[in-house]
C-alpha cells in the first residue's frame, strides 16, 4: 500500500457475510475513513452474528442495513439506492455462501439482493476453511465471478480460526485497502483489448519431495505490473511461481512451481501483444528429483547434487516465429555490472527490452517494496529513480503501450 493513498470523497458499500475474519472488517472502516472514504454497510444475517450492528455503526457513523424488506427504507428501494450510491461494492468477509449466491444470481436477502441489482465494480474479499475454499462447488463459482468481471483481493495463505493450514484467510485490512485503491484508480485504457503475459516471483526446483532450490523473489514487481496491465485494459495471464502475496485484481493467474511449468504454462498462454518475464526462473534444476527423501546414511557424507540447465523462457518466447508477441520484455536482476550484463542478455535472449535492477545485498529490491530500475533496448538506456513497485509497473506499462503503438 503506498503511504498517502486517498480515497477523498469514494463512497464505498461494504457487505459484511458471516465469517469469524468480520471481525477484520471493522478495521477495514477504520483504514477508509482514515483516508477520506465514507462508507455504508449491509450485515447479513450471518455476519450480525459476527460483529454487532452497534459497533459498525459507531465506525461508519451510518445506520446499518440489515433488511430486504425494511418499510422505512423501502418505500425508496433502499436495495437499489445503495447500489447506487456507492463508487465500489466490497464483500468482506466473502462466505462460500455469499460467493455461491452472486455466482448463482439468487436474490433472497438485501446482500445477495444488492449484488444482483449492481452495476457498480464488486470487489470480493474470500474468507473460508480450505475445504471450504477448494471445494469443487466453490471453484466453480469463483470462476463463474471471475468470468463475470468481479474483482477478486486473496484469499491468502496462513493458520485459520478452524486450526487449519492454507489458502482461504482473509486478506489483511492493508491489501484489501490497495485493492479498493485500485479498483477505483481511473485508468487511462492504454492496453484496451490487449493480450499480455507476466511471469512472476521465484521458481522452486524440487531436491526431493520435501526439498527444493528457490530464491528471494517475492512476486512484488511481477504481481504489481499485472494489475497494472489488467487495470490499462489488457486481458492479463500471470503465470506465477510460489509466492505469499495475493493475487492482482482482474487477472487471470497460473500457479507452477518450477521453471519448466513456467515455461509450458506460457507457451499455453500464447498467443499475446506482449510478454513480461519478470520471474526470477531457477537457472538451474534437477533432471530427476529424487522419489523419496534423501537420507543422511550414517558415514557416507553429503550427496552429490548434479543440476542441469533450466529451459530458457525469454529465449524461447522472443526466438521469431508466429507466435513470437510483438514486445517481449526480460528482466535482469544482477549484484554487479547490471548494465554490461543486461545488454548481453538482450543480445543473447533476443528480446525487445530488459528492465534491469541491482538486486545486490543492501538494496532491499528483492522482496522489498522499491525498486530502481534501467531500461535497456538496442538503441537506448535510460536509469528511473527510485520508487516503488507500483509506480514502477504502472510507467513500464504506459511505456510499453507506448512501445507497441510504434
Ligand atoms: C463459527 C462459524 C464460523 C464460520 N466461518 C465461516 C467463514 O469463515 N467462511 C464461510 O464461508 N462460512 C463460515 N461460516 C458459515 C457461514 O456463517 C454460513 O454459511 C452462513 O450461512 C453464511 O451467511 P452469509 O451468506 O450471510 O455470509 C461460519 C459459521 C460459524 C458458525
């Protein structure tokens, strides 16, 4: 989240469903009035069980609606007004219910009522149990809202209230706030009804099934210019190796794990304008990685580890042909020489551009939210100052755009 982001004047609709993350919603009031947000909310039956109309109310300082058929606000259509009023429609806590009734369409409470009636951006914020969250039913109709163009912030990994492990918590207050930001960004739709790749984050090449070979790469920068793309207009395919952030807004996302599944989720990508290789791929992996886990046998020392060469994705996305993008971007991530290094990397890769940056010890560029970065292409080499992740992401893309207009 950029410090000093405003949200001067947006009205935001916030429907609290009735999971135990509600209590994260309270924070969320508190984080958009700070900023300059006003916001009313719908607590659903469920959700009331979770936090007290009273307490929402003395942090919105609006009334609750509760009600589909409330008389004083009816008589004015308070489930269409609400809609109306508001800049963004936010679901948070978003309950596999909640979820299966706008994928659905079903209209039987003043939430699920508002949901269908709105022609405002929905923003879904899912909180389940993991079984909950993989359930084949609620796949479907993440996929469905997706597919329907509702915005999506986590969920994330982590320990949940239930006492299980994985993905379906709550995003924190902070990122479903940068979602909101985002969501409300106006966006000059440089890249309308373009088709663009991003890779993204560290690749894991497995030892053994419980090892691997990774690095510091935390998705940041990759993830950051995704949602840059999606929000200029651009159909986005991230094709993403493991990472804990949570996905961009209006993207579709490709998890892989190693360097090869990159590289055929890609190629089954293709075709695109443009490609941005922006995830740090292991060079290196195992040929075979071991079935089962290496032990330490008492006397006969450390085992050998033999690595072989990783494909070459930018090599092989940028090397001419019919599905070669217009534009394709590599990214050079160097401890030295950054600019010698990513010239060579440009002539050996065969790729338009490379954005370079010193990822060197005391930077805080990998896994940090900074960069400073140097675009290299045959003809010119130009230096950015230092700024963050977002901002980085939103001037490649204006570049880009204006790269391809050419
Ligand atoms: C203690 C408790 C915690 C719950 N937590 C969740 C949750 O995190 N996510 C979820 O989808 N459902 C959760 N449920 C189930 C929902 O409350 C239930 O499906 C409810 O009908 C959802 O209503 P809603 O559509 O108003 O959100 C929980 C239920 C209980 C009793």
């Amino acid at each position: 989240m950029e410090q000093g982001v405003t949200l001067e004047g947006k009205r935001i609709l916030l429907i609290i469903g009735g999971g135990i993350a509600a209590y994260k919603s309270l924070d969320l009031i508190r984080r958009l009035r700070e900023r300059g947000a006003s916001v009313r909310v719908v607590l659903t039956a469920a959700g009331k069980q979770f936090v007290t109309p009273l307490s929402v109310a003395s942090l919105t300082g609006n009334p609750v609606h509760e009600d589909l058929f409330c008389l004083t606000e009816e008589t004015e259509m308070g489930h269409i007004e609400l809609s109306r009023s508001a800049d963004l429609l936010v679901v948070a806590p978003a309950t596999a219910d909640l979820l299966a009734k706008a994928a659905a369409g079903i209209a039987n409470d003043l939430a699920s009522t508002i949901l269908l009636a709105t022609d405002k951006k929905v923003l879904m914020a899912p909180a389940m149990n993991v079984r909950m969250w993989d359930h084949p039913a609620t796949v479907r109709n993440v996929a469905q809202l997706r597919e329907d163009g509702l915005l999506f912030v986590g969920p994330s990994d982590g320990e949940m209230a239930c006492g299980e492990y994985g993905p379906g918590r709550m995003s924190e207050p902070m990122e479903i706030l940068a979602s909101i930001a985002g969501a409300l960004q106006p966006t000059s739709q440089v890249l309308a009804g373009r088709r663009v790749i991003v890779t993204s984050g560290p690749t894991h090449e497995p030892i053994d099934p419980v090892r691997y070979i990774a690095n510091r790469s935390s998705g940041r920068q990759g993830h950051a210019i995704a949602a840059a793309a999606a929000q200029a207009g651009a159909h986005v395919t991230l094709v993403t190796g493991p990472v804990s952030i949570s996905d961009p807004v209006g993207v579709s996302v490709v998890r892989v794990e190693t360097a090869k599944e990159m590289l055929a989720a890609v190629k089954a990508s293709l075709p695109a304008d443009i490609f941005i290789g922006a995830a740090a791929v292991a060079d290196w992996g195992f040929e075979k990685p071991a079935a089962g886990k290496i032990k330490k046998e008492k006397g006969s020392g450390p085992p050998t580890l033999a690595l072989v060469e990783n494909p070459d994705i930018l090599a092989e996305v940028s090397r001419p042909g019919e599905s070669r993008p217009a534009l394709v971007v590599g990214f050079a991530a160097e401890t030295g020489n950054l600019i010698d290094h990513a010239r060579t990397k440009l002539q050996r890769k065969g790729c338009d551009l490379i954005v370079a940056n010193d990822v060197g010890p005391g930077t805080g560029v990998m896994g940090g939210p900074k960069n400073t970065v140097h675009l290299i292409s045959s003809d010119q080499q130009e230096a950015w100052p230092l700024l963050d992740k977002g901002e980085v992401a939103r001037r490649l893309i204006q570049r880009f755009a204006g790269m391809l207009g050419k």
